[in-house]
C-alpha cells in the first residue's frame, strides 16, 4: 500500500513539476530571461533524478534525446517560417530558444511517470501530439512565439508532435527494456 500511494505520489510530483516547468518557460520567453527557464528546469530535473531510483541513465539519455529532437523539431519550425520565437539566440536566429529546449528536457522527464500509461498506446499517443498546437497558442498568448502563416501551420505543428511523441515514447521503451 505505501509502495502504491508512493508511486502515484511521484507521478503527482511528476506532472505539476513540470507543469511549472512549461508556464516558467513560456514566461521566459516572453520575458527573453533565459534564466527563467533554465533555473526551474535544472530544478525540476534534480528533483526528477532524486526520486528516479532505477534507470537513472536510460532517464538522462532519453531526455538528452529529447533536447536534440527539441532543436531539430523547434528549429525547423523556426527556419521554415512556421513560427517566430521570443528570447531566442541572436547569433543563431534560427536555433530552438533554450527555454523551448528546456521544456523538451522537462517534457520528456513525464514519459516513463506521469505519461507512464501512454506506453504501447500508439494511436493515443499520436493523438496527444495532434493537440500540441494548444501548447503554442499558450504560448502565443503571451508573447512567447509568433505562429505564423495559416492553418497549414497548425497541421504541421500537429504532425510533428504526433511523430515526435510516437518516436519518444518508442526510445523509451527501448531504452527502459535495457
């Protein structure tokens, strides 16, 4: 029983932690204090790593992979025209914000906890990343990012996140079956 009220504990602790993680990051992108984001991210993360007691390096290595998707993802989005970031690097005009990779970091720190029962549900998890334009509109909202053109946009955004998400969630099984 303890082991059980334990482990939903976590996956509550999961899931607000980085729902503070998304709204410090947004902030920061609106606000272009990269800090604002950093320091809540690398806060959260050490919290994450102290509770994660098994397959601390398949978690490290799944978000690290997750960053790198998060720049690939975000800057294309960026280079394409699709959308306009605040508070990104002024010598890379095009690269991901950091805050953006630090909410991938925070993102995928959720997979194998407060996302834990998507695991395996493919079409759920797709249609999960459908709805990510709603995160960008957050976004928006506030000043964060600029979505540009027109819905065809939107679509893209979706399309990307579905795949992002079905590919994620495919690592971390292979890496948590290690």
């Amino acid at each position: 029983m303890i082991k059980y009220i334990l482990s939903h504990t976590n996956v509550a602790i999961n899931y607000f932690g980085f729902s503070i993680v998304w709204i410090c990051c947004v902030y920061s992108g609106a606000q272009g204090e990269i800090a604002l984001a950093l320091i809540p991210t690398i806060i959260f993360l050490y919290l994450h790593f102290m509770i994660v007691t098994d397959h601390l390096k398949e978690e490290i290595q799944l978000i690290l992979i997750a960053i790198l998707m998060g720049v690939i993802v975000d800057s294309s989005f960026s280079f394409f025209g699709i959308i306009s970031y605040n508070g990104n690097i002024m010598s890379i005009p095009h690269f991901a914000p950091v805050w953006i990779l630090c909410m991938w970091a925070g993102f995928a720190a959720q997979i194998n906890h407060a996302m834990n029962r998507l695991r395996g549900k493919y079409l759920l998890i797709g249609f999960y990343g459908l709805l990510a334009p709603l995160a960008y509109l957050g976004g928006e909202t506030i000043n964060a990012v600029l979505i540009l053109g027109g819905n065809i946009n939107y679509t893209i955004i979706s399309i990307s996140w579905a795949m992002s998400l079905m590919i994620l969630f495919k690592i971390s099984a292979y890496l948590m079956a290690k």
